[in-house]
C-alpha cells in the first residue's frame, strides 16, 4: 500500500506576495466580473441593434483620452478608451478608430454613431456613412444645450442672468449677507449645479425666482440694516435690483422660453426609455409650449418669438435633425396613431415621408427585405391584422414602442425587426461626457504618470460599475433626473466671480491661481491655462462647496473688505439680435 507523500515547504523560503502583486490580481479579479457584467448586454447588440457614443476629454497635463460606449435598450457599457493625444484634431485618424470600434462590436449591429459636432467627428462620420448602412447622429442633448445657448445671447436673457450672477455672487462672497438668505430661506439655496453650463442658468434662475419674496424680505430684516451693506453703493444697487418688478417679470419671461428646452435636455438624457422615437415630436412641442408660454399680447412678445422660432429651427433643421429621426417618428404608433387623422398627417408630410424611405433603402439586409418592409407598411397604415386588433391600440400608449412591436408586430416579421432596430436607439452621448469625472478621480496630478493601460482598465471597471448601478436604479424604478447631478457642479461662475484665479494674494505679488496650481504638485507655475473651467465638485444642500479658489473666496470673504466689488462682476458682452453668426462646433 503506498503511503500518501506530503510535502512541507520550508518557512524559511515563503515569500509574501507583494503589494503590486495583490493589486494586480484584485485588478484582474474586478475586470472579469465587468466583463461578465459587459457580456450580458452584449446578447442583445443584434437584436436590436447599437449605437456607438464617442467624446473626448484633455487632462490638466493636455493628454487626450477618446472614450467609446455602446447603447442599447437594454443599458449602455462602456468598451474602452484610447489616448488620441496625437490624433484628437485628425479626421482620418478619428475614422480608424471608430472603424476598428465598429469591427469589434460588429458591424451588422451597429445603426449609428454618435457624437459632437465637432468638425473632425463630423467628417469621420461622413466618411463611414458614405461605406457603410452606418449613419452618424449629432448628439440631440449636444444640440438642444446649443439652442440654450443661443438663447442666453439674446438681449432680454442675457441682461437678466446678468443681473442675477450679480446677486448670487454679492450674496456668495460676503458671509454675513450668505448667512442671512439661508436663514430667510430655511437653509435652503438660490444656485443649484447640472451637467450643462447652460442647464445651470436656467436652474438658477428658477431657484432664485421661487425665493424672491424670501430675498426681498431679508432686505428689509433688522440684521439687514444693522451692517455696513445698506450704506454701500453696491449693496443699494443689489437692493434695488431685488426690490424690482420688472427684473422680476423679466426673468420669469426667460423662463418660460428656457423651460421647454429644459424638458427636452431631460427628455433625451435620460436612459428611462430609447429617445429616437420621441426627439422628432418632442422639438415639435417645444415650439409650441414656447409660442404659447410668450401668449402673443404685445409687439416685444410676438418679436421675442420670432428670434425663438429662427435659433430653434436653424438648430433642428440645419444640425440636428436626420432620417433617423424621421423614421423613428413615423413608426412610433403613439404618435401615428394618436388621432384619427394623425397618420394621413404623416403621409403627406414629404420630409418625414423621405426620412423614413432614406432610413428602409440603407437598413435593409437587402432588396427583398427592402422590399417586404414597404409592403409591410401598408399593413401599418391600414391597421390590417393584428396591429388593428382592440388589444394592439388599447397598448399603443401604455408600453414602449419598440415593445407594441416586439408584441404586436409578428405578422409582419420584416417591418418588426426594423422598427424596433430603429427605435431602440439613443438620441444623445451624454454618458460619454459623464466618464470625465471618473478619469478625473484615476487620473489626478498626482497620479499622472499611471500607464494607460492601468488608467484604461481602472475607467473600464468603475464606469462599468456606475452604468451599472444607474441600471439597477432605472429597473427598480427610481427616478433620476439627468441634469441635475450634484457631482458635476457647473455653478462656479454664479458662486466666485469669473477672474478669482487671477485675484493678488494680500501682501504678495502671486495671484491665487498660480497658489492653487503650486499646492497642487506643479514644479513652475503654467504659462497656458487649460480649456476646461475648475468647477465645483459638489454642492450640497446645507451649503455651497466649490474648487479651491472659490472656497477660499465663500469663506474667507469678509463684510469688512473694501475691495473694489465692481471689477469682480464681470459677465461679457451679449448679442442683441439672438443669432450668432454660424453654427458653433463645440459648447
């Protein structure tokens, strides 16, 4: 009988694993579960088909990351990143990269690109549409922020977020005065952060709207008048400005114009359901809510209307809107549906007709498919079979579209997988935006030598694992609203006036910039600024937080300062007319 052989190893030879090798294996571990994760949706990439988001994001030391996420109805993942240091201004460069992104996805899956209108991006786009049943799509909440932007040009709104930026700003920078609206307002803030700069006004104009009469007390409270504030030329203009019917009206003006862009910005940012099948109607209704929130009473109303209708046509028409668009539109049976002459509407709109007959000639397998789908469109028109059954249109408002027709539509197998390919699809690459905080949290200064391949597998896990928890949270049924997102704090400028970094140091010839980039590990000063403003990172509900410039201006500013408080309100020059001169490649 032969007698098991045990083997002791000598303690004197063990060696601990190090602490690079226990990271490592961590690493490794966490990937695999995000793969597996990844993997889940990708089961579905040809069903129902793919878009593709890409942006790119520059670092503090101008290092270019391009980030890729593929979208589908059933979540959205993250795929990975590439340093395009070398290749971000370079059209051609851009088309490789999304030609070996569309490889590695598959290209029968893939139905769109999605992406800024930056002038690379858009001729990359160009070139894959003209070889491929590829199309490429302006990001709709890129273009919707455009129109925002337009907008906050225009005379009436320029000179009334102005005004406001100067209150938020008188009141943020002193703390006596800070403490006195909180105390008026239970505690409660006149500045909230979004995603978007241009979000952002429009939230802080609403804010401070709903607590005018709180700010108009505090003006007349006896902690008011026992300080230095009603005596000071400034604090009399703030007073005034508070105290004034026509600031008021006006700014309650520009949010009724800004509101239902607002609704649409949530409209196409949320992943709560596909936004194609909805972009088309929702600009539509946004048209009208704004004709009908201005009520047409007077010359400047029917005026104001006149230079909406022109900054929102020349946005939808001119950048926005595509056949994707249309053919999402026709075939939504929420809307085709919707009245009884509804669809007749539809059939004799010629554009969307176009839209719709462009999208069939490029997505379909071939010309007997392409075939089928128009023949299966009269069935669609006529409600014939089982699309016209009591059950099919008693559904039409109460499920998703792309579900009516998973439901309904087998009768007509070639339209079905049609429809729902195309109405699956995204409108918008906002959580391509979104990975900057977590490439900002990896790739600190103080980490900015990690290797990309470390950076790229740290982003892959955790971004992966923040889609996610967003996933979890949709399917249970939490409601989030996409542009207010406490992490991504675009309030600085009505919290710490524009030029803080440029602000002298008492009793020093340094400015507070060339401080903070010092505290921050840099060896020299920079000569040259990078692009992305220093926004805060949070801002909380109990009180205001920022980057560290403008916190040291919310909490060491003092009622006792004397400096010169009108050199720190700039706000920049705005445009009478509303319409800039040409369509803006980037926000």
């Amino acid at each position: 009988m032969m007698q098991a052989i045990v083997q002791y190893n000598d303690p004197s030879t063990f060696k601990p694993p190090s602490y690079n090798d226990l990271r490592v294996k961590i690493l490794k571990k966490k990937k695999e579960e995000t793969s597996n994760w990844v993997d889940n949706f990708k089961v579905h990439w040809e069903t129902y088909g793919v878009t593709i988001m890409t942006d790119w994001w520059t670092d503090g030391k101008g290092k270019t990351l391009i980030n890729f996420l593929v979208n589908c109805p059933k979540g959205t993942v993250f795929l990975k990143s590439i340093d395009g240091s070398a290749h971000i201004h370079d059209a051609e460069l851009i088309y490789k990269m999304l030609k070996d992104v569309i490889e590695e996805v598959g290209e029968k899956n893939v139905i769109q690109i999605c992406t800024d209108n930056a002038s690379n991006y858009v001729l990359a786009g160009e070139w894959i549409m003209a070889e491929s049943k590829i199309y490429w799509m302006p990001c709709a909440a890129h273009c919707i922020n455009l129109m925002l932007g337009d907008v906050s040009k225009m005379h009436l709104v320029d000179e009334t977020v102005k005004d406001a930026k100067k209150i938020s700003l008188f009141i943020y920078n002193h703390k006596h005065v800070l403490h006195l609206m909180r105390k008026q307002t239970k505690g409660r803030e006149i500045v909230r952060p979004a995603v978007t700069r241009f979000a952002t006004t429009f939230l802080c104009l609403h804010n401070m709207y709903e607590k005018r009469q709180e700010l108009r007390d505090m003006f007349h409270t006896v902690e008011w008048r026992n300080n230095k504030w009603p005596k000071h030329p400034i604090g009399k203009e703030i007073v005034k400005k508070v105290k004034s019917n026509t600031f008021w009206n006006n700014m309650h003006t520009c949010l009724k114009i800004m509101a239902p862009l607002v609704d649409v910005i949530r409209m196409v940012d949320t992943e709560e359901k596909p936004s194609m099948a909805y972009i088309y109607s929702a600009i539509e209704d946004c048209k009208l809510k704004v004709k009908t929130n201005l009520r047409d009473q007077n010359d400047d109303d029917r005026e104001l209307w006149k230079k909406m209708e022109r900054i929102l046509d020349r946005r939808w028409s001119g950048m926005l809107q595509k056949p994707l668009h249309a053919a999402a539109h026709y075939l939504n049976p929420q809307y085709y549906y919707a009245t009884l002459t509804s669809s007749d509407e539809m059939e004799s709109n010629t554009k969307l007709k176009e839209g719709l007959l462009d999208c069939i000639a490029k997505l379909a397998l071939d010309e007997e498919d392409e075939s089928q789908i128009l023949r299966d469109l009269i069935v669609y028109r006529t409600k014939a079979g089982r699309l016209g059954k009591s059950g099919a249109q008693a559904c039409v408002k109460t499920i998703s579209p792309v579900e009516w027709w998973i439901t309904f539509g087998s009768e007509v197998p070639a339209l079905q997988r049609f429809a729902k390919r195309v109405l699956g699809l995204t409108s918008a690459a906002s959580p391509c935006e979104r990975i900057w905080s977590t490439f900002d949290n990896i790739h600190t200064k103080k980490r900015n030598c990690l290797e990309h391949d470390r950076m790229r597998d740290l982003a892959y896990i955790q971004y992966n694992r923040r889609l996610k928890k967003h996933y979890e949270e949709r399917i249970s049924g939490k409601e989030i609203d996409p542009i207010v997102l406490k992490f991504f704090d675009e309030c600085a400028e009505w919290l710490v006036p524009d030029d803080a970094r440029d602000d002298i140091v008492l009793g020093t010839d340094m400015t507070y910039g060339v401080l903070e980039d010092a505290e921050d590990g840099f060896d020299d000063p920079p000569f040259i600024r990078t692009s992305r403003t220093n926004t805060a990172s949070h801002c909380s509900q109990g009180g205001a937080s920022s980057s560290p410039s403008t916190t040291r201006h919310l909490q060491d500013s003092s009622d006792d300062d004397d400096y010169d408080v009108d050199a720190n309100y700039g706000m920049g020059d705005g445009d009478d007319d509303g319409i800039d001169s040409g369509f803006d490649e980037d926000i």
